[in-house]
C-alpha cells in the first residue's frame, strides 16, 4: 500500500481527474496549497510599491493505492500534469503502514478498495 501525494497547477486538475478516472483512480484528496520551487515566483506592483510573491497557489492531491495501482496512478498524474515547462509539480510515494475502514472496521488493502 502507497500513498501518493502530488503537488500541480489549479488549472490541470481537471485534466489530471479525467486521466486518473481512465486508470481506474477514482478516490482522492484534493486541498489548496501554496509553495514555491525553481518557479521562484514574481514580482507585483499596487499603488507604487513592489511586493515579491514567492509563495504560488498549487493542489495538493493524496491517494492511497494498492502496490498494484502505483505505477498507473502516477503515469495518470503525469499525463494530466505535464506540460514541460517549470512548475508542472511533483509527486511523492510513501508507503503506508496500516488503512483501517471505518465504518466496517476492515484493514489493510481491502480497506483501501
């Protein structure tokens, strides 16, 4: 069992949910974050005064995955994601220790679907 945590641009999400769907993906967690990496950020002007923004709006995706679904799941992310400029993202595979379902109590990757 693995999670996948994968920061991209707001504006491929949909794209990466379609390519994710075509994989089979269909149970995500998506969140607002904000970070920065090569892409540095840019410099904004309001009433005179330069202001430095380093910090850019990016989602933040987490998936929990059978070891079976890995490969498919960050292929799908990719293909969503990519547009080979800087900023595209990254993708993070941890594994998982233990998934327990709450509402049936079942565990391990049975639990996870």
């Amino acid at each position: 069992m693995k999670l996948i945590i994968a920061y991209i641009q707001p504006h491929v999400l949909n794209d990466v949910k379609q390519e994710l769907y075509k994989a089979e993906v269909y149970k995500m967690s998506v969140t607002n974050a904000m970070g920065c990496g090569q892409q540095k950020g840019y410099v904004e002007q309001f009433r005179g005064v330069e202001t430095e923004v380093n910090l850019l709006k990016k989602v933040r995706l987490e998936i929990a995955v059978n070891d079976n679904f890995v490969k498919p799941t960050v292929d799908a992310i990719i293909k969503g994601a990519r547009s080979g400029e800087i900023g595209d993202g990254k993708i993070f595979i941890l594994p998982i220790e233990e998934c327990i379902r709450i509402r049936t109590g079942e565990t391990g990757s049975v639990a996870i679907g």
